[in-house]
C-alpha cells in the first residue's frame, strides 16, 4: 500500500507512474507562470538528464508523469534535480511576483521544512513520488487515461485535450506545450514501451 509521505525505490530501467504534489495539497498551479515553470523544466530534463516523458498532467496542487529515461541516466536522480529545481524556480516566483497568497504560501513551505528531518528553509514538494512501476501494457494505457482525465473529473474541462498542460493534447493531434513520446495501442510488449524509439 502507498502511503503519503512514504518513499519508493526506483530502479534503474524501468518506466514509472510518479504523482508529485505540493505540501499541503497548496492549490499554487493555478496559475499559468507556475505551470510555465514545470514545462520549462520538464523540457530541460527531457534535453540535457535522459528524461522521456511518455504522458502528464499539471493540476492545481500535483502532477502525474508517465517517464523513464534514456540507460545512461537514472530516474531517481533526474526527478530529485526536478523538483529540488522547480521548488527554487517557484518559490523565487512567488516571492517576487505579483502574488497575493506570498505570506500563506511562504509560511506553509516554511512550516513543511521545520517539520523535514532535511535541513532547509523551504520545501515546495511532498516527499516521496509515489512510484509506481509500469508491469504491463494495460496497465500503461490505464494509467495514461487515468492522467488525460484529470482535468475533466475535477470539471475544468469538458474533454482531456482541452486542458493546455496536459498530454492529452499530444494524444490528440494537437499544439502541445511540451512534446512527449506519444504511444499506440498496438504495443505488445513492455519493453517496447521502454525503448520506446525517439
């Protein structure tokens, strides 16, 4: 059973459904700069940290992601510079934009890290990604619907792939703000969908 909070060991190979959310449960992605900040930096670890982003969703307080990455890299760490980058890059947002919940944000991340067994100011992310290992392709497809309809079971939308910051817009043919490595149902092995060719 997985636990909030709770810590899962991600092996190296293998492609993970991760659900990261804000302390809290702190609705900051309803902005569209934050949700900028978490494309951007998505973008710069599929280019320069070996991330293949398969499927994702930015909702008001979490994301999921359906990734692995490229041999040479390790999913772990790739994540852990993820969010330890995109906890400075919003939290800086935060501070210096035009923000009028500054204080209740900032207190709450401050609270977070005292209550951390780390050492640190603030902490943005809830430990722990929520790992878990993609076994089968019906549970690949599972979990890819699962993510593009997100948006439409918290009713902001009426269809997947009219939420902007999804990958639903991929799936559909459509202008995405981040491209991914959009499957087909026609796979028939899990390892195709690791190696899944650029």
């Amino acid at each position: 059973m997985i636990r909030s909070g709770q810590k899962h060991t991600i092996k190296k190979e293998a492609s993970y459904f991760l659900t990261l959310t804000v302390v809290g449960w702190a609705d900051v992605f309803t902005r569209p700069v934050y949700k900028d900040a978490i494309i951007n930096s998505l973008k710069y670890c599929i280019e320069n940290k070996g991330l293949n982003v398969f499927a994702y969703v930015i909702m008001t307080n979490h994301i999921h992601l359906l990734v692995n990455t490229e041999p040479n890299f390790k999913l772990e760490d790739t994540i852990r510079d993820f969010k330890r980058h995109t906890s400075k890059t919003i939290t800086n947002l935060i501070l210096c934009g035009p923000e009028s919940r500054r204080e209740w944000l900032i207190s709450l991340f401050g609270i977070a890290a005292i209550e951390s067994s780390k050492e640190q100011n603030i902490k943005f992310w809830q430990t722990g990604n929520h790992a878990i290992e993609i076994y089968s392709v019906k549970f690949v497809w599972e979990k890819i619907n699962y993510i593009h309809k997100n948006p439409v079971r918290a009713k902001f939308v009426a269809k997947p792939e009219d939420w902007i910051y999804s990958s639903a817009t991929n799936y559909a043919d459509l202008d995405s703000v981040l491209d991914v490595h959009t499957l087909i149902p026609s796979i028939s092995k899990i390892r195709q969908f690791y190696y899944y060719d650029k």
